[in-house]
C-alpha cells in the first residue's frame, strides 16, 4: 500500500478556527436562503421542523462517529476519506471514497449554481428592459471560473481568507434578518403573518428533505482540512461538533423566525423571501446568499481536490500513471493543483446542465451514503471492540447505529430506486477495486470482529439457555475425523449434506503425530488447501485439523472439543472405504468412546461408484430396530433437502419376516405425523426368508440407490460388521447409523 504523504505538519498548520468556519459556512449555505421559505409555506412550521430534526438525527451521530473515529488515529489528507479507509481498509475506502469526492465535486456546482440566485433582481431587471432573458450560466460560468483562478494561483491560505471574509458577511446578514419586522399584511387576511404555525403538510415530506438535507451536509465540510491542521485529532472533533450543534441551532431559529414573520401565501410566492424581512434586505439578503454560497463553494472546492489527491496517493485507480498524476502536489503544502483541475471540470459540466433542485436530490442520496457508511463504521468498532480502538473521544453504540439506520431508511423514502440503483454502482465499484486490491483489508476482514462479538455472546446466551437434554427439538451438530482428505472426498459430502440447511458439521483432517512445530506446520498447510477446496461449494460445515499421537485419542480430543455453532455436537460419523475392511475394525473398537459420550453413531460406507445424488436414497427400517428407526428416516429427510439431491425422494423398506402390514401402518402414521414429504407408494415391505440376512434384502432392491441409510445395533457390533462388507459391495454408498435415544419425529 502506498503511504499518504499529506502529513498533517503542513506549512499552514491551522487550528480548530477553519475546521469550524468551513463547516458552518457550508451548512449555512443555499438552501438556507433560498428553499426554507418555500419549504414552510409547503409542509408548515411543524412539517419544516420535523426535516430539521430528521436531518440532525443523521448529522449528528455522522459527526459524533467522525469525532470519533478522527481521535483513534493518525489523520492525514483526505478527510472523511482517510478516516472510512484507515477504518475499513482501502477497498471499501476506495469505494466510499469516490462515491464522497463525486458529491463534494458536485456540491462545488450546486453551490455556485445557488450564488447565482443571489443576482435574481438584475435578471429580472434585464428581461424587462431588454426583452429577453439571459441564462443564469452568465453569471455561474464566470464565478466558477474566477474562483478556481484564485485557488489554482494562491491555494488554500487566500482560501481561508476568503472564507473569514464571507463568513463575517454571512452572520452579519443573519444578524439584520433576525433584526427585521415581520411583513405587513395590510387588509387580506391569507396574508398575515404567523399563519404557518397551525398546519403539518405530510405529503412530500421526504422530496423536501431531499431538497433541503444538503444545508446539514457541511458539518463535515472542515474535516477535509485534516492534512492542512497542527492537530487533527484535537481539532476535529471541537470545530465539527460546535459547527454542527450552531448550524441546528441557527436553522431552528430561521425556521421560526420565517414562521413568525412572513404568511403561508408570501413564503410560496418569494424564493428570496427573507429579502422582504431583513433590514435592508433588498442587499443585505442578496449579498448574504451570494457569500453564503461562494463560502460553502469555497468549502467544498477546499476539501473536493484533497480527497481526490488522497484517493490517488493510496492507489485506489488501476492505472498508476492516473494515481501520479491526481496525487501530485504543489509546494511544501502540496496543494492538489492537479486534482482541483478535474474537480473543477466536473463542476462546470453540473453548472452547464443542472438546475438546483436536481442537484440537491443527487448531493442528499451521496451524502446520506457517505453519512450512513461512518455511523456504520462507529458502531462496529463499538461492537467489535477491538483493542487497538482507543479513541480519545467516545460517542455511544446506539448514536452510531442510530445513524447508519435513519440514512438507510430515509435513503429508501426519498427514491427506493435510486437507493437500490446507487447500493448496485457502490457494490459493482467495490468489486472492481477488489479485483486488483486482492492483498488489501476487505468486508471480510472488517466484520470479523463484530462477527466474533456475535458469535461470543450467542454462545453463551445458548449455552445458559438451553433446555435440558430431550426436551428440545433435535437437530444434527455431526463431528468427522479422517486422516483420508484428498484420497476419499464423499464424506466431504456427507457431511456438507447434513449441515446444509437443518443442522451443522465439524470436520477434522487426523494428523498422526505429536504436536510440535513441524506437525502444526503440516496442519496449518492442510487445513489452507481443505478451506481452498470447499471455497465455493456453498457448504455450512467447518473445516479443522487434528493432531493426535493415535486415532483412540484423536477421537477422545473431538469428541470432548465444543461445537462452534454454539450447540452441543451431538453425532460422530466416521468413515471407511468399503475395499478396505480392516479399516471397520479401528472403527469398531473405537466407537465406545462416542458411545460413552452419548452420542448418535454413523458409520459412512464408501464405494467406489461416483456419486449417486441423481438418484433416491433408500432408508431400511428392521422391524426389530425400534431405536433407530426415526433417526434413519429423519437424516435421509434433512440430506434431501440439499441442492445436489433436489431430484431425488426417499424410499423407506421394512424388512421384516413375518411380513405384516401393521409395521407398514405405524411408520405410515409416523411420516403423517412428521409431516414428511414422503407418499404411501414409497413404502415397501420386503420379507425376509428365514435366514436370509437383511444384507441380501439390501443389495437386491438397492443396487442403483443414490444412498442407502440403514441402522446397526452397537451391542451387536462384532456380530454385524462381519456383515457390513460381502453383499453389499454390490451397491453403492452406504450410511450406518445408531441412535443414542428414541427421537420424535414431530
């Protein structure tokens, strides 16, 4: 990765003063001057009120998270950007990044867009008197061009000047409209004053938000600045938390004093409305808007570029010619000469085509994703709690999660397409920067803590929780162990079967040996290649490795060893190639220690047939195997409900000698009971001759099976395995199965 080298010792080396003078000069923007009036005469006092509040309640938690986050690091150039990636890593960076920079590029238009406003009467003027009326890019084109000039030539120090100076014109023109009279109504009555206070319009509620949410945008207007500040860490907290907290306030008050001073009918009918409120407002509103609006284009044409060079100094285009040319600076201070360049190329082609109420819908849906994307950032860390998060300041779980929820939500209300449609670009562009960022931090490396946090606290929820052996629904939580990996894969299978939908599978590959450096080695190499094997396969099992002295006590080990899933395991299966028998022996003189734990026992019986999935799996029920009878028919309902068997069915036959219906009946009555998906004509008795073993049954009707599933009695195990080879190398796979209880099938 390469290193940002925007350090924050910078020849300016501001203090806290520009973090919040960028900020509140932006939120006291265009839309304060020129869409409140309009959006209290639509939605009422109350109905601009709750817009108010429902921005704040994004903003606010986004500046908390920001204070935050800024605070546990070392912030350099690139603002939000450097925090999102320095916290989510450079791809997810990369990608919330440049989502960022396009909204703050386009900001620079939206505002210039908005000064031009500012100069309405001498539109006005000049229709009347020339007949005709001159487009606004008259006055647009040329400030944008004057402005980028200045900061091309004298960056960012003449643009803090610039930026004191309209600040101070900005308040001033607040001070002279808070100072003015209320509008005389003279004698219509749907004139007077004070009339917008008894109504609450809900309809349009979130197009207005979407119009007027970019005059909350700014508070994180001064956190671009991060690169040009003495210490980022103290500063930027204090100037965006007090720039947001004035901005609320300042706007609550505007919203009243509007409210208070002007009818419902003036508000619609005058966009520059608080013109005919202030003390000399016919210049005072005008000159207001247009420093209010060159502030926030300053603002944003101040912090668009370092993003941008931020971008680039970390490599995040594909072309390193790209990345040379964006983060190359000017001076000591390396001002982003060539990223204001394009930043300013972006923004001409939005002031050639767009008009303001467009562009405030695009700007809320980029910033509102940027927004949610911080608070999400907090509240992971919070969950997660890694130890390396140490912030000196600390907002609460809740405001962050708050905050990632409401813009998320508030997202949807505005346009449910645009969100889907910008959700599907965000994810597309991550999967781009992943394809030549595959060695940097990713999703899968952000969420491990908080999945770890998760994963933690349910277990021991679970653990605490859960209810005495028996009387809880069963479900299979099977443990495998095998020394035969790479040579035999079908157990592999099995068990990616039965812990696909209804249960959960551990594997162990067996290492012999004893535990020391070369055979952890060995282990850790295994386990790599076993995970790369399974990568893909859509398998919920978990894979691990074991090493152990001899199989007795690698069994003992995995059997005593916690399931992940937070259940106790509950079933061991081990597993055999049926061309060789003398492995049924270590089985067989193991199973005891299953048997001790109380555990099922599956005994998966391999053939050398591919696999047989396409093909329906044969349950065989002995009348005389009551115990294991639920067990065999409900594992062969929970393997078929596995993709690879969606074209198979289960097939249940009862061996029995005396030939009775009556069994037929009762396991009939269990599947209806069940609720089964398992029909009357798939049950067939098959007699049994005396002295014909079930074996020769078997190997007769279930030569083509995909899978047989068939119980065994443990007590009469040496007796039985004698016959778990001969006949029945005619079929195909085979899983044995003993059941430690009698299981419901309900």
């Amino acid at each position: 990765m390469k290193t940002n080298t925007l350090a924050s010792s910078s020849a300016s080396g501001y203090g806290t003063a520009p973090v919040f003078f960028t900020a509140i000069s932006t939120i006291l923007g265009a839309v304060l001057f020129l869409r409140f009036g309009l959006a209290i005469g639509a939605m009422g006092f109350w109905g601009t009120i709750v817009i108010v509040v429902m921005g704040h309640l994004v903003t606010i938690p986004t500046a908390l998270a920001i204070s935050e986050i800024a605070t546990n690091t070392r912030v350099e150039g690139g603002g939000e950007y450097f925090i999102i990636s320095r916290s989510f890593g450079l791809k997810i960076g990369s990608t919330i990044g440049i989502a960022l920079y396009i909204s703050q590029a386009i900001s620079v238009a939206f505002y210039i867009i908005a000064f031009t406003e500012a100069f309405s009467p001498l539109f006005d003027l000049w229709e009347r008197y020339a007949g005709f009326a001159l487009p606004r890019q008259t006055v647009s084109v040329p400030a944008l061009l004057f402005m980028g000039w200045i900061i091309l030539r004298k960056g960012a120090d003449l643009g803090m000047k610039m930026l004191y100076l309209v600040s101070a014109v900005l308040f001033i023109a607040l001070l002279l409209f808070f100072a003015g009279p209320a509008i005389d109504a003279g004698d219509d009555p749907t004139k007077a004053p004070g009339n917008n206070f008894g109504f609450f319009n809900q309809s349009n509620l979130f197009l207005w938000f979407a119009i007027c949410f970019p005059a909350f945008t700014g508070m994180t207007a001064g956190v671009g600045l991060s690169g040009d500040l003495r210490n980022p860490g103290k500063s930027i907290p204090l100037g965006t938390m007090l720039g947001t907290l004035t901005g609320l306030a300042v706007y609550i008050c505007v919203v009243w004093k509007l409210s208070e001073s002007a009818s419902q009918a003036d508000l619609v009918a005058d966009q520059l409305i608080m013109s005919r409120i202030a003390y000399f407002g016919s210049i005072a509103i005008p000159v207001g808007l247009a420093a209010s609006t060159m502030s926030s284009a300053l603002g944003s044409i101040l912090v668009a570029p370092r993003t941008l060079q931020a971008l680039a100094s970390d490599g995040s285009f594909p072309s390193s010619r790209l990345n040379g040319f964006l983060s190359k600076g000017k001076g000591k201070s390396r001002e982003p000469f060539n990223a204001t360049i394009i930043t300013f190329i972006i923004a001409m082609a939005f002031v050639l085509m767009g008009s303001i109420d467009m562009v405030a819908q695009v700007i809320s849906m980029f910033f509102l994703i940027t927004y949610g994307t911080l608070c999400l950032i907090s509240f992971i860390n919070h969950f997660g709690s890694p130890p390396s998060y140490r912030p000196r300041f600390r907002s609460k779980w809740y405001f962050s999660l708050g905050g990632f929820i409401m813009s998320v939500w508030i997202m949807f209300m505005i346009n449910p397409l645009y969100t889907i449609v910008a959700s599907v670009l965000l994810s597309a562009l991550y999967l781009f920067i992943e394809h030549y960022k595959k060695d940097e931090k990713g999703l899968m490396d952000i969420f491990g803590g908080a999945l770890f946090q998760l994963n933690r606290r349910l277990r021991v929820f679970m653990q605490k929780n859960t209810s005495a052996a028996g009387s809880e629904e069963w479900r299979p939580s099977a443990i495998c162990i095998s020394q035969h990996s790479f040579e035999r894969d079908k157990v592999l299978e099995m068990m990616k079967w039965i812990s696909h939908r209804h249960g959960f599978g551990t594997y162990f590959h067996y290492i012999e040996g004893l535990y020391d450096a070369k055979t952890r080695a060995e282990a850790d190499r295994v386990l790599r290649q076993l995970i790369d094997m399974q990568r893909g396969c859509g398998n919920s099992m978990y894979i691990d490795t074991m090493i152990s002295p001899s199989y007795t006590s690698a069994i003992a080990q995995v059997i005593q060893s916690p399931s992940i899933s937070g259940m106790e395991n509950n079933m061991v299966i081990f597993e055999y190639d049926k061309s060789q028998p003398a492995e049924l022996l270590r089985i067989a003189s193991n199973i005891s220690l299953a048997k001790a734990g109380n555990f099922d026992v599956c005994i998966f019986a391999a053939s050398s047939y591919p696999l047989r999935n396409r093909f329906d799996i044969h349950v065989w029920i002995r009348d005389t195997d009551e115990m294991n009878t639920n067990l065999t028919i409900l594992l062969g309902y929970i393997i078929l409900a596995h993709p690879d068997w969606s074209r198979s069915k289960i097939r249940i036959f009862i061996a029995s000698a005396l030939n009775s219906s009556e069994e037929r009946e009762n396991i009939r009555r269990r599947i209806e009971t069940g609720r089964l998906p398992i029909t009357l004509a798939n049950i067939e008795i098959v007699s049994l001759e005396p002295g014909l073993h079930i074996n020769a049954a078997v190997a007769e009707h279930s030569r083509q099976a995909g899978l047989i599933i068939i119980g065994f009695d443990y007590d009469m195990l040496s007796d039985t395995a004698l016959h778990f080879d001969g006949e029945l190398d005619k079929v195909g796979d085979i899983l044995f199965v003993n059941a430690s209880h009698t299981l419901s099938l309900t």
